[in-house]
C-alpha cells in the first residue's frame, strides 16, 4: 500500500511538471539574480505567501497581468529582509488562493511549482553556493514539503544555511521523524529552520496552531526557544512595509516572549498600533500578517548572521560554493 501511495505520488509530480510552468523562461519568475552580485556569499530562495481571494480559482492564473502585479507586490514587502547578503530568487508559481485552500489538486500544482522553480534553480542558478530558503504562510508551507522530499540529501543539507519558514505550523513530531527538519536553537546555528506563529497573549487556538497542539518556535528578538521574555528595547525596528517602500523602522516597537505550551510568539507591545486590528484577517489576536513586520530589523539582521556563520565554518571557494562540493550541473548526482 505503502509503495503504491509513493508511486501514485511520483506519477502526479511528473504529471504536473510536465504540465505545470517551464521554469526556463525568464518570465516565470519575479527575481532571478543569476548574474546580479557575484559578490554576495549566499543565494535566497523565496516562495511567496498567498496572494488571492478569488473564490472562483482553486490555484492563481500566473499569467494574469493583475495577479502578477499583486504577486509581485507580495515579494517585494519581504525582500529587504533577506537580500542584503544574498542573491534573491523568486518563482511565480500556482499557489491556492484563500477559499480553496485545502484543495487536494490545488495543493498539488502549487507545490509542484514550487519544486520545479527549486530544481531549475538549483541545476543552472546555485552552481554549489549557500542556500537560504525563505517562505511565509502558504510559501512555508511549500518549503517545509520540499525540505522533507528533497533535503534528506547530505549535499543539500550541507548547502542549507537556514530556513526561515514563518507563519506555519512545525510540530515536533516532524521534526523528530524527518532528520533533515532540525530547529534553530540559538542566533547563528545553520542547517535549522527557524519558524514562529505571532498571536495575542491568552489565544488558545488558531488555524495555524490548532488547540491542543505545539509547533516550534524561537524568539526573533533574544534568539531563545524558552519563555525568556525579550524587552522593546531588544527590538531594533518593526517595519510596516505594507504602507509603502518608505515606511520607517520603528525601534523598541514591542518585545516578544514564547507561550511554550503553544509553541507560540506573544507580543508584548509598548504603545498601541491605530487599524492594527483591520490585519487579523485569521481572526482576533492572530497577528499573521505582522509575522516579519513586528520583527523586520531583527530578522534582516540574522539572515546576514547565519550566513556569516555559516561561510565562517565552510572553506568557500571564489563562487562561494564549498571548496568539497561538486558544482550543479558537473556529475548526475549534484541535484536531485
């Protein structure tokens, strides 16, 4: 049973690669920095959150000039955060919009994408360098699927610098049953994924951590996986980009503690944010769209820490690929 699962699973990604986008046109993806900063030691994979509510669509239409646009707008309120030290790759890719979300088939292309953008770049982009993969919300999703089928490769997972995949359920069972899935513990351990959920002190359930359950968690403002609180003061910027491209950081904006119960992030906040309820679209006390905002300076931060201690313990060479590693593309076993 098990293997005819595995089976019918594999016929439906070769179904949907062959069907799904080709990853080769430039116009399949909003960032393709191949050729842009050489100079940077690390590569950004990043998968884009949900960005539609057409009731009448269980995946977006990437062609759709519109959705594009929007698609696009959706990346580039998260870029800043990862792309100082990096080279920043972006795929448009047929995500489940909001009202079909749980579509079995809806899941599958979305996903399928997702892995098809990943192979692409990993085969002509990556050339052996350090990878951060990035997602939020539906794009975590995606990237946790791809890390447990293809990161079980020792290759991959010396590539990995971290994961930062936010706004998405991680529970400790996976982590335990799949090796490749190890959580951050500290500011500038690599290989780990770092994840939390952001909500109001006293939530006891939410779509994204059902009652009863735990996901993994750290404190984006302390480093910490226990109940430590962090003050303001250790904020260094909240940053709502969704005003705009000139919206200001804002220092001490609040500081965070973990619900350990939960395997949650509680802000603890110094004054009081006007219309910051009109973005609890999952419900009151659920700040799912504040998941990078709260935390935007501390964030961006650690991504050039991680990757700073990462090529700290790497011999690189020039290309910023381990001096040991086979470059993409050299022998059949450089990518999956």
């Amino acid at each position: 049973m098990m293997f005819l699962r595995l089976l019918l699973l594999q016929l439906l990604l070769i179904a949907c690669l062959a069907w799904g986008t080709d990853y080769r046109d430039t116009a399949a993806w909003v960032y393709r920095e191949r050729d842009a900063a050489p100079d940077k030691p690390a590569d950004v994979f990043f998968v884009a959150p949900s960005c539609s509510t057409d009731p009448a669509r269980d995946n977006i239409d990437t062609q759709d000039p519109e959705t594009r646009e929007k698609f696009k707008w959706c990346v580039d309120l998260e870029k800043g955060c990862y792309d100082t030290a990096a080279r920043f790759f972006a795929p448009y890719y047929r995500q489940k919009t909001l009202p079909h979300y749980v579509s079995p088939m809806g899941t599958y292309r979305a996903y399928c994408d997702v892995r098809a953008a990943f192979l692409e770049y990993l085969e002509h982009d990556n050339g052996g360098r350090p990878i951060v993969l990035v997602g939020f919300s539906q794009g975590s999703e995606m990237l946790l699927v791809l890390m447990k089928e293809l990161f079980a490769r020792p290759e991959l997972q010396e590539r990995l610098v971290a994961a930062y995949l936010l706004g998405w359920h991680i529970s400790p069972g996976e982590v335990e049953q799949f090796p490749q899935l190890r959580a951050a513990e500290g500011e500038e351990d690599t290989g780990v994924i770092v994840c939390w959920n952001t909500e109001e002190t006293g939530t006891q359930d939410s779509v994204f951590v059902t009652a009863g359950t735990r996901s993994i968690c750290i404190n984006p403002l302390n480093w910490c996986t226990d109940a430590t609180p962090a003050p303001a003061e250790s904020n260094a910027g909240a940053r709502f980009t969704l005003l705009g491209e000139d919206a200001p950081l804002l220092p001490g904006y609040c500081g965070a503690v973990i619900n350990t119960a939960r395997g949650t992030l509680n802000p603890t906040f110094t004054v009081h944010t006007p219309g910051l309820e009109r973005g609890m679209l999952f419900g009151p006390g659920i700040y799912h769209l504040f998941e990078y905002l709260f935390w935007y300076e501390n964030l961006r931060r650690n991504v050039v820490a991680r990757i700073r201690a990462y090529t700290a313990g790497h011999a690189l060479s020039p290309e910023g690929a381990p001096d040991d590693e086979p470059r993409a593309g050299e022998n059949a076993d450089a990518a999956p």
